[in-house]
RNA sequence: GCGGGUGUGGCGGAACGGUAGACGCAGAGGACUCAAAAUCCUCCGCACGUGAGUGUGUGUCGGUUCGAAUCCGACCACCCGCACCA
C-alpha cells in the first residue's frame, strides 16, 4: 500500500514575477507550468489507495487509454482535458478520485515499423511511450502515474493469460471453425476494416475466404443481459445504447424445418431449417433460399458444375462494394423442393441465393414475396409467385393487388388457411402453436451477435496460453509457466507470423502427457488487452489479475470519456468481460463504466496550394478578407474545407507546439471554450490566441491587486462592492453548476462575465471594502478556473496568499453565499400581448398589484395600452407582466 | 432502406415555456504611442428612422398558450450509425 508523502510547497514567486520587457507577456508560462507540475507531483496531490481508509467517497475518472503512436494528437488534448476537469472537479468536492494513465500498447504499427524500419516492436512501442508520456505531463493532468502499466508487459498480460485461463475452465472459452478473411500474401486474418474492396489493406492481394479454427469468448452467452441492461445506463448517451442494441440485435420469431421431397414427389429423411420472423406469412411462401455456403449448396454443386459455378461467383462477389451498392439479386434453381408444413401437397423449388447469409440464421429462408422486399425483387427476377397473405386495413381482397413493392405493414391475414382473420401478431402466435405441434419447429429469440474471434495470426500481442498435443488436445498452459513470454528473437523477413517461423519458441513438451507438443502461436486481438485495463488500475502492481478489496471499492468507472468510434466493439466486449471476470469470481460487478462520455472530435480548416498540394497550417498566411496566401512563396492558397484533422490532409495542429507557444492552460481552456464538448469542434489559431489573452488578463487582474491586501472582510460594503461581491457569488454558483452537466464552455463563459465584473470594479471608485471584494473575486476566478487551468490557478493563488501552506489543488470547492445569489433589484419585462414595451426595476418579490401598477406607468407601455381595454394582467414574479389587450 | 441526431447573427455558441443572441472569435470606430505591438473604451441580427422607437427575426408551414428557440403535428435540409439480419 503506497502512501502520500507529503513535502512543503516550492516557493519560487520570484521566478515568475519579475516585470517582463513591455512587448513581453507577464505571466511566464513557461516557468509557472513545470513549477506547479513538481508541486502536485511532490506532495502526491492525485495518489490515492488500493483499498482507500479515508471514508471518503470514491469517484473513478478514466479516459480511454492511448495507442503509442508516438506522439499525442488533439483528440488526445481534447479527451485527456475533458476527464482532467472532472477529475479535479470531483476531487474538490470532496471525492477520493482515481485518475490513471496507460497504455494500449500491443498492435500492428510495430509490427509495420518493425517490417519497414528494422525496429523492434518492443522499442519502438517503448519508445514511444516514453515520447507521449512527457508530452502528456507538459498538459499538466492530474494523473496518477503510480498506476501506469502498458499492456504490452509481461507483468499485465500475464494475468490476462490467466484470466482466459478462468475463463476456459467457466466453459465461456470454444474453439470452432470459423469463416476469415484471410490475405495469401500476408499470411494472416485479416478483420473486416483491414478487407477494402476486397483486396487485403496491405499487400492488395484479393481475400480469400478460408475456414479457420480460432478460440472465440463466448459473449453471445451474455446477449440477453448485455441487451437488458442498456435499459438502466441512464448515464450512458442514447445513440451508444442504441448502436449496441442493433449491434446485439435480437429479433423474434421461428425455426422451422421443411423436409425435402425426392424426385418422386415423396419425402425425403433430409430437412432444411428456416429462420423466420414472419411465420405467419408461410402460406404466401413461393420459393425457398439457401446461402452459397449453406451445406446443401455444397451437396448440389458437387454433383451439378453449373451450381459450383455460380456459387463461386457469389463467393468472388462476396463483399464487393458493387455488389453492395446494386444490391442484385442473384440466384440458381437447384431442382430440389422442399414441402410446406402446413399445406398438404405442396412443393416449393430451393434456389441458392447471393442475398441469404450463411452467417444469420440457418443460411436458409422460405421466400414471401408478397411481404418481404427482397423476396419480392428476387420473385419479380425470376418470375417466381406472388401471394398476398396479409390484407391491410380497410381494403377490400378482391382489389388488392401487389405490384413491385411488398406490403409489410399491419394487416389481417387472408389466403392463409386456418390462420386467416387473424391480425399479424395473433397469426405469428396461431403458426408458431401449429408448427410445435406438427414438431417441425418452434418460436425462438435470434441474435445477430455473434461470438468473439480473438485469435490473430501476429507476434504484437498477447500470446494465448495453450500447448496443442496430439494425444490430449488442447492443453492449458498451467498457472505456474505463466507467463507464456513473447520470445525477443524474432525476425520480419517473411510474410505470416513470426511466432509461427521462430526456430524453438513453439515446440514444448506437453504439460499434460510430456509427448512433444506445440504452442498456440496466434495472439489475442488486442481488444482483449483494452476489456479489463480499467480493473487492472485499481491494483496495478499485484500479483493476480485483480485484487478483489480493490475492485470492489473503485469499480465501475464513474466517468468514463472517449471517442464515439468505440461505441461498439471496445464497450461491447469491455461489458461482455466484466461480466466473464464477475462469473469466474474477480469482480463483483456486472457493468464496467457507470457513466459514459463521448466527445466529438477536433477538426481543422485544409489549405492547398497551387498546384493543388494539401499544406500545413504553419505553412500559409491570413489575410484580413478570409483568402490565404503561402506564407514563403505568397501564392494564393485555397481555403478547403473544415474537417477532422488528418495526416493525409494536413489539416494537423501538433499539441506539442501549441504548449510550447501559448502553454498548457491556453491549449486546455480553448479547447474546452469552444463548444460544447459532445460536438466536434474547430481549432482556430484565433480561438487559441484569445485563450491565451485571456490567461494574460486573469494573471494582469492578479497584479492589479499589489498593495490592496485586507486581511479581514469588512463589516459593510459599498455599492461597488455589493455588485462585485454578488458577481462573485453568482459565479461559484454558475459554474459549479456547468461543471455538474459537463457544460464546460457554458462555465467558461462564466468566468469570462466574473473577469468583466472585476475589470469594471476597477474602474469604479474608490470606496469601502472594494479591493476586498476585488480581491475575493480574484481569488474565486483562480479557484473556479483551477480545472480547466490548474497552472495560472495555482500561480495567482499563491499571490494572493503566498504563506497559505497549501495548493489550490488541495483545497475544497468554494460554496456560494446564499444571501449574495439574491438580487438587490430585479429588471422585469413588461409585455403587451406577448410584446416587449420596456422594462422595469424592482425589489425582488414586490408585491403583484405595485409591479403591475410601475408597469402600466412606464410612458412606452402607457403609450401601447392607449385606448385598449386591458382584459387580463399576467405577472409571473421577477420576470415579467403581460398585458392581454382588446379594441 | 432502417434507426438516431441537429437546424439560433459573419463564425462557435447561450437561453427553468417568460427581455432571443450571454460569453468568445471575427469586424468597425476611438484612446494610449513618434509609430507599431500589447492594453483599455464604444459599437456590432436584419429593415426603416437623426433619435426615441417601430417592424421583423431561432430551417419551413400549422397548432397549443397571456407568452414558444423551447411543447405538439406535418414537411425540408444536413450530419452520423447500421445495412440484403429473413
């Protein structure tokens, strides 16, 4: 268990005081920042316990963690300046707040630097944290780096190797069979964003489609509760719960089986099985379709060449945006029928059709055209039947006729046997009743989730801990030769997995029989690394997986901020382990992240040149009319469009040389100034100049203050005073209320207002208890602004009390004065018919008849009353009256 | 196609059903300065008016209300997600 330490404060006003040449800033930045990072740093401000003792109520702030890239980007500033505000926020509200920092560190850009630099993925992983790391630190984040780990060491994965372990023996573990996309020139599985036109994204080579046996976690085990429970994540936005529920996607209906009839009419013992939400449509059936890969396609086309061709062009089609964007409908009649469940004698032909999905369902589905679109346009293709079976309301049967478009709204069903009269609902009921008792089906929830692959075929990630054995199969490793360590040697020269290639690192005896045996070389996705980091924080250092005392206390994440690119796959499967860790007994709860923020993105002006050359922003010049020159050669640039800010564009702003000009409080406050921080926002170079402006004014109102010092508040104030003071008060009001709903710019605009009340208190004159009252505003403005700005907070802080003994960061978050939110005098609008005639003041809660009455005499109202009968006096107090007027 | 979201000055945006445009950016004018920078002051939705003021105005059209950016209905535009999910 770690404990703060606590050291005296560095004093160093000096440093930063000295009066600047005229055209220079005062405040200096770039002193103040490094000065007040040692100071958290030295008196362990953000450390927190394990297992906490201090009976103050915890609150968990996590941004989603890096991948190390190198260097930090915007959206980093932006995600990492959103959880710092909160984090520095709650802890002033008296929370015990944990705010760690690591690193998503395994991935394929090291494999890539690896391949195209020489550069071992362990260094160059390694070295790019240690680059991001001091980057991050210059933003001055109230983090505690005690926490850090990187997914990428032995000593996290290694209890992720376990965790899979447990999770193996829980029987939430399958190794099965699975289509991939698979890049011949590569060697490896590709994921579905990595296929682009059906052509691997590296080598260009076209994919293949190729069964593969994989280790997949059992998330569709959780799919009813992973579903359920977004009902209860108030805190959770709308839309992620909603692409999760689609994503989840469960649907109702019935499985089905129809037997194929031999070529004599007579049933065959072979069935095929359906999946149907509309089972009461069954007696509008007119075709039945089966996928290419569906089993009985095979069967048919390897006794029938025509059919193994067509089913080789689907395949060769497959994802092809073409494909896609026609939508065509392709099919081949296999000769083969298959009888209706329900209507003696019938026969339907079995079509392999493009539009069916192996992966959903059975891979096969009965055709009604007359109330499925796509049956529909594949029925109209191959002029297949068309039934109606559903009646609309009020139409009459007879007139009811089906063109191109299927009908598959609500309705009464009709040509339908035993099932007609009944509306929709009763008639899936009515068919699913009749299928069980026939026994060939049953009503049945299907899901589109489907399990989780999380085998790949590199050497950058976590290696999955089993030994294959001829004669026992599948052997874990056991928990005692954790962890399996990736081997250091390992070349790139050839395509595929390096793992696989290396000379000895696979061939193991087995754990089980001590035959010779081979290592599983696929790693995990490394999704798996990102599913449980945020558990691992809350006992960073121990040796299992997680210290239950600990999770139990800092689990769920209260704050949880990150990009809405990670609305699915990240959260989904983080939501999905949770729930694994709690069932092989780690965790107590079933929801990782109580509440989730999703931040927009930061996006930027493009500029090119001439010859059409995307530029740097550093690159041009702005001109007073809004047109940009090229700031050497001065030729015209074109001002593109504002959009997210990409390498390939240009459009980049490098956080490092913002803090470097303006430091890390400008980069911060702009950020959060701009708009709201759930919608992308523009970075403009005016924007952060004026941030930076406004770091200068609060420091310039600080100095203003030099020789004005009182220590005790005056008994009474004057006029002045009384307006600053309620400015003051109003503001620790506003804020702390912005802050509450993450209105961060509304709270900024707050500060701006109490800065303008200070600035105008000191034009006013001189006058009893005023520089106080200055003097507390000031404070206040350090104090309320210390989470978006913690440096120039802490350096005026110090100013106004330099023998304090304590750091802004340390200190409670001020509470307004009650008596001081409530106005002297109060402006009231005075309407007539919803009109605004001018306003009035009064004292606040001025009786009813008075304030009617001052409204009626104000000359402009008077003159808008002339020679109207006034039928109604509306006053709503402190607000306003409104005169409802006739003649 | 399905689902969701958003429309307010030149721009970002603010506004418990109660004075629309807080605050910032940009712009205009002024003070200080030999000058510039920095800083400070004033103005800044649109139209008419010297002015007081009047009219108009939150995507469009309606509705509810004493009063609507806000609530309801229809439509338009844009953005995002998913997409042959049976």
């Amino acid at each position: 268990m770690r404990t703060a330490r606590r050291r005296p404060i560095h004093r160093t006003m000096n440093d930063t005081t000295t009066p600047a040449p005229d055209s220079a800033p005062r405040y200096d930045f770039a002193a103040a920042e490094p000065k007040w990072q040692q100071a958290w740093a030295d008196r362990a401000c953000f450390t927190v316990e394990d297992v906490p003792t201090d009976g103050k109520p915890k609150y968990y702030v996590l941004e989603m963690f890096p991948y190390p890239s190198g260097k930090i980007h915007m959206g980093h500033v932006r995600n990492y300046t959103l959880g710092d505000v909160v984090a520095r926020y709650k802890r002033a509200r008296g929370h015990s707040v944990m705010h760690p920092m690591g690193w998503d560190a395994f991935g394929l850009p090291a494999e890539n630097a690896a391949r195209e630099r020489g550069v071992h993925p362990a260094k160059w992983t390694y070295d790019n944290i240690a680059a991001m790391r001091t980057e991050l630190r210059r933003m001055g984040l109230s983090l505690e780096w005690e926490r850090e780990f990187a997914t990428c060491q032995p000593e996290y994965y290694q209890h992720q190797q376990k965790l899979f372990l447990d999770f193996l023996k829980a029987g939430l573990v399958e190794r099965k069979e699975s289509w991939v996309n698979w890049d011949p020139v590569d060697g490896t599985v590709l994921a579905n964003e990595q296929v682009i036109d059906g052509k691997g994204w590296r080598s260009g080579a076209p994919v293949e489609k190729k069964q593969l046996s994989q280790w997949f976690l059992s998330i569709t085990k959780y799919a009813p509760d992973l579903l359920d429970a977004l009902d209860r994540m108030d805190r959770w936005p709308e839309r992620v719960r909603l692409m999760q529920a689609n994503w989840i996607g469960r649907s109702e209906g019935a499985k089905l089986a129809f037997t194929l009839a031999d070529s004599n009419g007579a049933d065959s013992a072979e069935t095929v099985e359906v999946y149907t939400t509309r089972p009461d449509t069954l007696f509008g059936m007119s075709f039945m379709a089966i996928a290419p890969e569906h089993p009985i396609a095979n069967e048919v086309a390897a006794r029938d060449p025509k059919a193994a061709a067509f089913i080789a062009e689907c395949k060769s089609r497959g994802t092809s945006e073409a494909t896609i964007e026609t939508g065509e409908k392709l099919g081949y009649d296999t000769g083969l029928r298959v009888k209706h469940p329900f209507i003696e004698g019938a026969t339907y032909p079995v079509w392999i059709a493009n539009f069916v999905l192996m992966e959903y369902g059975t891979g096969a589905i009965f055709g009604c055209p007359g109330h499925d679109q796509r049956d529909m346009d594949f029925a109209r293709k191959y002029a297949l039947d068309v039934t109606p079976v559903v009646l609309p309301p009020n139409t009459d049967p007879a007139a009811f006729v089906l063109g191109k478009e299927a009908y598959t709204g609500p309705g009464t069903a009709f040509n339908s046997g035993f099932l007609d009269g009944l509306d929709v609902d009763a008639a899936k009921r009515a068919a699913i009743g009749k299928l069980e008792s026939l026994g060939v089906g049953k009503g049945l929830t299907n899901w589109r989730l489907r399990d989780w692959g999380v085998s790949r075929q590199r050497y950058w990630g976590c290696p999955i801990p089993v030994i294959h054995c001829d004669k026992c199969g599948v052997v874990p490793v056991p928990d005692d030769q954790l962890p399996v360590r990736l081997p250091e040697d390992v070349t790139f020269d050839k395509p595929g997995n390096p793992l696989d290639h290396h000379p000895t690192w696979k061939h193991v005896n087995c754990p089980a029989c001590g035959a010779k045996a081979r290592r599983e070389t696929d790693t995990f996705d490394t999704f798996v690394d990102s599913s449980w980091y945020f558990a691992r924080y809350c006992s960073p250092k121990a040796n299992v997986p997680l210290v239950k005392a600990a999770v139990d206390h800092w689990m769920p994440v209260d704050q949880y901020i990150g990009g809405i690119e990670h609305a699915i796959l990240h959260l989904l499967y983080s939501r999905f382990f949770t729930r694994a860790m709690k069932d092989t007994g780690h965790v107590s709860v079933d929801e990782p992240f109580a509440g989730l923020f999703t931040q927009g993105m930061v996006n930027h002006e493009s500029y090119r040149g001439t010859d059409n050359r995307w530029l740097y922003p550093e690159e041009i010049e702005k001109r007073p009319d809004g047109t940009a020159v090229h700031r050497e050669t001065g030729e015209p640039v074109t001002v593109g469009r504002v959009e997210a800010m990409s390498k390939s564009k240009r459009n980049t702003i490098d956080p490092g040389a913002i803090i470097a000009r303006y430091g890390a409080d400008t980069a911060r406050w702009f950020i959060l100034s701009d708009n709201p921080p759930e919608r992308d926002m523009e970075w403009t170079e005016s924007g952060a100049a004026g941030a930076f402006r406004f770091t200068q004014r609060v420091f310039r109102l600080a100095e203003a203050l030099d020789g004005t010092r009182t220590e005790t508040m005056p008994d009474a104030f004057g006029p002045a005073g009384r307006t600053m003071r309620r400015a003051t008060h109003r503001c620790i009001a506003a804020v702390t209320e912005a802050l509450d709903s993450f209105a961060f710019n509304v709270a900024v605009a707050r500060l701006y207002e109490l800065a303008n009340a200070i600035t105008e208190a000191e034009r006013a004159a001189t006058e009893a208890g005023l520089a106080w009252a200055r003097r507390e505003a000031v404070e206040m403005l350090a104090r309320l602004s210390s989470p978006m700005m913690p440096h120039l907070s802490e350096e005026v802080y110090a100013r106004l009390f330099p023998d304090s003994g304590h750091l802004v960061a340390e200190l409670a978050w001020p509470e307004a004065d009650p008596a001081l939110l409530v106005a002297e005098s109060v402006t009231i609008a005075v309407q007539v018919m919803g009109k605004l005639r001018g306003t009035i003041e009064a004292v606040p809660n001025a009786p009813a008849d008075a304030v009617i009455a001052a409204a009626e005499a104000d000359p402009n109202v008077a003159k808008a009353l002339e020679g109207k009968r006034i039928v109604k006096r509306v006053h709503v107090p402190n607000r306003i009256v409104n005169f409802v007027v006739a003649g």
